[in-house]
C-alpha cells in the first residue's frame, strides 16, 4: 500500500495531490516552495516509517490493543492452539476411514468439509 506519493519522481507537488498531506506538513517533511506547491525537505524513508508507526498506534488504538507485542504473541499462541486441535481432528478423521475402510476423502466429504490442499 502506498502511503506517500512518489517524490523521486515527482520533486515538487501541489497540495491538492499529495497524500497525507497533514501529517508531512506536521511533522515538517515538506515546506511550501511556492503557492500551494511543496517540496520535501526530510528523507522519504524517514517520513514513511513515521507514518506506518502512526497508522499502526491508530489502528491498535481503535481496537484495543494496549501492547503490541503481549497482542501478536497472543495471536502466536491461538493460532497454535487452533493448529493442535485441526490435527488432532484430522488425526481422528483418518482413524474413522481407517475403521470404515474408505479413504478420508471420503469421511471429510460426508462431513461436508473440505480437504486441504
């Protein structure tokens, strides 16, 4: 996703078309050079790095998180609590066609699942 507009190419941008365009003048990333016309005056890098930990402060913000970390190692170990439980069910899916000789194709699409690839 692209946040800011592309200033290697473009070095010098009317207001109207620059993408957060409140956030660059804030932090003074761009100065006004002429009439509603900016220039960047700070690394791109830098002012984008800025904007992602901004967006990403935004977003926990909205939904609760208070630390970051303590959230994704929490999201780590749902995922590998939801990785143990699907094999164990696929493990008991394979038993049940093992006992009914057919294959577990065929249990998981009497169960109306799907197979993974």
């Amino acid at each position: 996703m692209k946040l800011l507009d592309d200033w290697e190419r473009e070095k010098i941008i009317h207001k109207d078309k620059i993408r957060n365009f409140d956030f660059l003048v804030e932090g003074d990333f761009i100065k006004e050079v002429a009439d509603g016309f900016y220039c960047l005056c700070k690394d791109i890098e830098a002012a984008e790095a800025e904007l992602w930990k901004k967006a990403n402060c935004e977003m926990a913000e909205h939904l609760g998180i208070e630390d970051i970390n303590k959230e994704v190692k929490r999201f780590i170990s749902l995922l590998n609590t939801y990785n143990e439980v699907k094999d164990i069910g696929q493990e008991l899916i394979g038993r049940i066609a093992n006992l009914r000789q057919t294959t577990a194709k065929d249990v998981h699409e009497e169960l109306g699942m799907e197979m993974d690839p």
